[in-house]
C-alpha cells in the first residue's frame, strides 16, 4: 500500500518555525521530523514530518531505522466511522510533491518498545532510508502534547500499549482503535496541517 501524497498548508512543527530543522539527500529534503510526548507507562510513540521532492524522479520512503525493538510506517485510516491501522511498505513522493506524515492525517511511524516515555525536548537519532536517496540521517524533536481544550481530531498512539498487540499475526485492516483507549488526543490547530 502507498501513501496518497499530502499538500503542505502550514509550518511544519507544533512548536513553531523557530524549532523547525530539515535534512536532504539528492531532491528530496525531510522537513521536522518530531514526535509527541507520551504518557509515563506508555511503550510506543509515532514519528511525523514531511517529504519534499524537488528533483525530477519519484522516490519513495522504504524503512525507517532507529534505536528501538520496532520501528514500522503505519497508516491510520477510516473506515465506516472505525480508525485502522495498517502497514506501509512504501510512501511515494512524486518530483514537484511534499508528502505530509502528521498526527491524526493518516501516515506515521510507529517507535515500539520504549524503555521510557518520550519527554519534551528530548532527541533521537534516526534514519530514513529512500528507495533512490538511500538513507537520510535524521534527528527526532520530542514536542509538547496539545494543551488541554484544543481540538482534537487525531490518535495519539503514545498512550496505546502497542506491545500488547501481535502486529505480525493479526491483520490490520481489521484492527480496530475504537476499542482502545484514546484519552489522550492530538491534532487540531497546533498539528502540521495536510489535506488530501
């Protein structure tokens, strides 16, 4: 499954232009990447940033390595009014096109495994490997979970237990979020904004 591409409608970070950082390789340039503080018992957190492609070629997102257990790209998607999850193999960026990975907008990378939650302002290393760029070194920004009455229109997975799942056995269109406990939030006017 392929990622549809998203247009970029607004600055890339919830804390703001000032905390924006970018990395390239060849056309492509990889806007922001962050993630969303999780809670203290939480032992997963999904990754967002945005692709660029400036080059002449479509390339496409493959794997993302870092630190942790288990690292995957995951789309949420919405089925008869039920949030999914489902793997990505890849996410195509067409030449002229940013591709936009935003909490609750569809595609994520999912870090399985913490030892410990993710606290703000923390940073992590990680690599993005491109299906013509080859990897593309990268650093993680731990940013603040919205403030409490934003809008939220989107899954924060830091406060699942992914590891309780059986993500290789079960199948993930069937999956389904609604059963879980989504207390916590995220998205809404401090997320990167996308549309379809």
């Amino acid at each position: 499954m392929t990622l549809r591409p998203l247009a970029l409608l607004a600055a890339i970070g919830l804390a703001g232009a000032a905390q924006a950082h970018d990395y390239g390789s060849g056309g492509l340039t990889v806007l922001h990447p962050f993630v969303i503080e999780t809670a203290e018992r939480a032992t997963t957190g999904a990754g967002y940033f945005a692709i660029r492609n400036d080059g002449d070629v479509t390339d496409a997102l493959i794997t993302v390595e870092a630190d942790f257990p288990k690292v995957t790209l995951h789309e949420a998607v919405e089925t008869d009014g039920m949030m999914t999850m489902q793997p990505l193999e890849r996410i195509e960026i067409a030449p002229g096109e940013t591709v936009t990975l935003a909490p609750g907008r569809g595609g994520h990378v999912m870090f399985m495994g913490l030892e410990e939650p993710f606290e703000v302002d923390e940073r992590f290393a990680a690599t993005l490997v491109f299906e013509t760029a080859g990897p593309v070194e990268v650093e993680f920004v731990v940013e603040p979970r919205p403030e409490a009455g934003a809008p939220r229109d989107g899954m924060d997975h830091g406060d699942m237990d992914h590891e309780a799942m059986d993500h290789e056995a079960m199948g993930h269109g069937e999956m389904n979020h609604g059963d879980m406990d989504h207390g916590a939030m995220t998205g809404g006017d401090e997320a990167p904004a996308a549309a379809q």
